[in-house]
C-alpha cells in the first residue's frame, strides 16, 4: 500500500434487503489531509462511515488503515489502532459532567482490560488526575476552556458538538470521521468548527468530514470524494468538484 496513503478502500459493497447502500465503492485519503464526502440524501454517507468505523460488517471489499485490513475488527480495536469519529447527532451523555463526558472516551485507550468494570465504577476513575488532565487539555484545545464542570444538558448546539470534538480528540487518533459537525449552525459557529478541524489537521491527524454544506465544504477541504447511489460519482480539488456538472446536478438536484 502506498505510504502516502492513511485509508484505502476498494471495491466496498453493502445491501440491505436488496438495496445496495455502497455498490463497488472506492476512496483513498492521503496522510495529514481534510477529505470531504458529499453526496445527496440517501447516497451512503453514513452506511460509508459506519462500514470504516466497524458498526456495519461489509458484504464484499476491502478496507486498509494505515496498511492493514481491518475488516475484521471490532469497533474498538478499530480505535485502539488510531481510528476516531463523532456522530451527526451528539451522542454526548446529558447527565454527566463535560469533563466526564471527555473521560468516557479514554476507557478504550487507558482501561481496556477492565472496560466491563467501567460504567459501574467510572466514579474510581474520575478521580484519576492524568485522565483529567488530558480531558482539560483537550476541552481547551476545542474553545471549552472552563467548561469542566458544565452539565452537558446545559450547553447549547455548537458547545455540544465541541464537546464530540475534544472527546475524539483525547484519544490522539491518526485518523478522524466527522459527520455532520457543523451542522444546523450560524454561520459564526460554522467558522469555529471550520477552525478547530483546522487545528485538528495541524496536529497530523488525518480528516474525513461529511457535510451538506457545500460552501463549508469548498472552504474547508483540501480534496473531495462524491458519491451517489453508493458509487464513487467523482473525486477531485475543491475546485474541479464545483466546476463539475455531474456533481452539480447529482448533490444540488439542478
């Protein structure tokens, strides 16, 4: 596999009942880039971020990270080998503090060998002053500085989804599937989110990022992946994307 390469994928099909979700797809995404998949509703963003990360088993295909085949792991040694997401609707727990939030998502990196022992005695853990230490590091990296002992069903859209951030971040990933992370913002917050996956990137963790926004995404991404009907429709610079018809037509309906 091409050194320059962080994730390949060839030929990835998924069906559901019949339905081809991802039909003999494939992408390759460059170390240290933002690369961009969009698409229209329904196209296999999703069904695509789920097969990399491991909650949906492909039918056929191959996916290589950082040259290895990792179709068969499981979702967390997935993680434990460098691979992070977030998801499109915050999946932060409401009840719990920010920075337990951060530190829920250590366990797989610190306490793998007692993970079942986690949620009963996550108390214990909390108290752990190097795991806090990193969960405060990575909220300031996000703009959330402060925000430790903020209930997380206190803060807005943006702060929830900054919070996804930094809780992908702690985990030092090599490579980071982001779904969805501006949407539904102004477009002040647009512009915070833009410039944290920006600083993301400056530490040399490699992105992929999801979006309907089409001007987030041309400001944003270094390179862009489309697909439609669970096919590689066309890839390219930001530039080249927009200046193409078939895209055009295929993500705007015009």
């Amino acid at each position: 596999m091409d050194d320059n390469y962080i994730l390949k994928i060839k030929n990835l099909t998924k069906d559901f009942g019949g339905v081809k979700a991802l039909n003999n797809f494939s992408m390759k995404v460059k170390k240290g880039e933002i690369h961009a998949l969009i698409g229209p509703n329904g196209a296999g963003k999703s069904t695509l971020f789920n097969t990399i990360s491991g909650f949906i088993k492909k039918d056929e295909g191959e996916i290589f990270f950082k040259g290895k085949e990792i179709s068969d792991f499981a979702p967390e040694k997935r993680v434990d080998f460098g691979l992070g997401r977030t998801f499109q609707k915050s999946n932060i727990v409401s009840d719990m503090s920010v920075i337990d939030n951060i530190m829920a998502g250590m366990y797989l990196d610190d306490l793998n060998p007692i993970k079942s022992f986690f949620t009963e005695h996550f108390s214990i853990f909390s108290k752990n002053k190097e795991m806090k230490k990193r969960a405060i590091k990575a909220l300031e990296f996000v703009g959330l500085a402060g925000y430790e002992q903020r209930w997380s069903d206190e803060l807005v859209w943006v702060e929830r989804q900054l919070v996804q951030l930094a809780r992908a971040v702690v985990m030092s990933p090599d490579l980071l599937l982001l779904d969805e992370p501006a949407a539904g913002m102004g477009e002040k917050e647009k512009e915070k989110i833009k410039d944290v996956i920006r600083d993301i990137r400056a530490k040399g963790i490699t992105v992929i990022v999801i979006s309907h926004d089409l001007e987030v995404v041309m400001d944003l991404s270094d390179y862009i992946s489309v697909i439609n009907f669970g096919e590689l429709l066309f890839s390219g610079t930001p530039e080249k994307v927009r200046k193409n018809e078939k895209v055009m037509e295929a993500y705007t309906g015009e």
